[in-house]
C-alpha cells in the first residue's frame, strides 16, 4: 500500500510504549489462537479450552514494557494513514447519504489493556468496543497470524484488519449492532450465532467498500493480502486446524469462503447497500 509522506490521523493512541501486563509463557501460538478465537471465532473457544490449558500449563510472566524501535515506530505511522484514510473514505460516505461520520480512535497495545468493555490481553486480538469507540490491536498479531496460520502477511492484512474493525464501528453509529444484538434475544445458540455471521461477514463487507474507495494507494498484490488474512481466520479453517472438527451451528464469524466473498463484494462494488448479509445468511 502507499502510505509514505500521506495523511496521517490524529485519532491513534500509541500505548506501546507503556502497556505490558500478564501474557503465556512462550505464548506466540497460544495469543494467536485465543486470539482468533476471540475476535474472529467466537463461540469456537469451547472447542478448544482444554487444550490450550494443557499447553499453556497455568504459568505467565510479566512482560515489561519496551522501548519502541525504528520498525515500531514506522508501523505506527503507516496504521495512521490507513485509520485517516478510512476517516476521509467513511466521512464523505455517510455524507453523500446524508449523515454524520463520527470517527473512532484507535489504541496500539502490548501486553494487556483497560478498554470501557473491560480489561484484555494481547490474546484478545484486534477487537472494537462499542463503550468507547476505539479499536485495540496488538500488531504482533500479524506475525502469528503468517507464521502459525499460513497468510501470505503484509502491510495490506493490516489494513484490513483495521478496515474491518472499522466496520464494526459503523455498525455502532447505524445501530445495526444494537439491532442485531437485540434479535439474539430469545433464540437458539445456533440462530444467535447465525446473525453473528452476518454482523462480521457486513464489517468484512465494509473493508471491501473501504477498499475499493482507496485503489489509488493499492499496490498490485494488496487485495490479495487482504484475501489470504480473511481466508485464514474463517470459522472453518480454524476449527480444522485446531480440532480436526467442522461444526457450523458453532460459527460466529463466517467460512473463509464467506469472508473472501464479501470483501471482495464490497470492494467490486462500493455500495454500502449491497451488504445485505442478514437478509442472505
């Protein structure tokens, strides 16, 4: 993605430098797979708790807080152009429907973090809470997420995470979140989780339309980071990988199928209205 000398937002706390907290001893494989249980598996931590317990072993260590370096440094600045480019994109949006885009903020952690949701971890992964308006992401998320599940990396799986979480923030101001939140009420496990689908499959929707806004500052492979992260993080894939067992009446999140196609709809077609996931999960 180009990003170099552009606009940066004014709405990222960096707390890298300051956060630290209780993490798993050697725990790389371990954050990522609470990770992406949490945020993009949902329901699917019963599946696996009793192994990470065997293999996390009850012990922590304290991680100090460190010192940013060169590199950190610099991804921060590259996660604040893509924060401002989703300012500007979703701001004339809502605009040209005859709305008000309120931008959320987005806070860099290690270790751990208090949020308005609560206290987290950096095996909570990137997460947006609802209470405050801000979106948490731990970038060594993305290191965990190329070398212990196969995405092909790069700065542009970034930004869709970001996109993404973004999209839940839009959720919260259309009030389809609160929406859907209230629909759950009363049903099944399995009919709740299905309108959890739709939720996250629509915020993949909105990285798409985000994205198609954005082809200006694409490099040639970027949609396919994009593809690869999503394909990497469906329910299916990660119930295979961690249990052997593909049980779709436990999925909140989507496939990888369900997740590639509705980014790349919403990147073909950058129409908002065309992310009727409710209406055709």
């Amino acid at each position: 993605m180009k990003w170099q000398g552009r606009r940066q937002s004014d709405n990222v706390e960096d707390r890298r430098s300051i956060s630290g907290g209780k993490v798993a001893v050697g725990g790389g494989i371990i954050g990522i797979i609470i990770l992406l249980v949490n945020v993009f598996g949902g329901e699917n931590a019963q599946l696996i708790t009793p192994v990470l317990e065997q293999m996390q072993g009850g012990q922590t260590q304290t991680e100090a807080a460190a010192p940013l370096s060169k590199e950190d440094e610099e991804m921060g600045q590259f996660v604040k152009v893509v924060l401002a480019d989703n300012e500007d994109i979703w701001g004339k949006i809502f605009a040209e429907h005859g709305m008000t885009y309120k931008n959320p903020k987005l806070v860099l952690f290690r270790g751990s973090v208090q949020t308005s949701c609560g206290g987290a971890s950096s095996a909570s992964g990137p997460f947006y809470c609802p209470a405050d308006q801000k979106v948490y992401m731990d970038l060594g998320f993305f290191e965990e997420l190329k070398t212990k599940f196969g995405a092909k990396g790069g700065d542009f799986a970034i930004a869709y995470v970001i996109a993404h979480e973004v999209g839940h923030h839009i959720q919260t101001l259309l009030g389809t979140s609160a929406k859907m939140h209230q629909e759950q009420q009363g049903k099944s496990q399995a009919d709740a989780n299905k309108l959890s689908v739709a939720l996250e499959l629509q915020a993949d929707f909105y990285a798409g339309v985000w994205a198609h806004y954005n082809q200006e500052n694409l490099d040639t492979g970027d949609i396919e980071e994009a593809l690869s992260a999503a394909n990497a993080v469906g329910d299916d894939a990660i119930q295979s990988k961690m249990s052997g067992q593909i049980i779709p009446d436990s999925f909140t999140h989507g496939t990888s199928e369900q997740r590639m196609y509705w980014f790349k709809k919403g990147f073909k077609t950058g129409d908002i209205k065309q992310g009727t996931t409710f209406e055709e999960i």
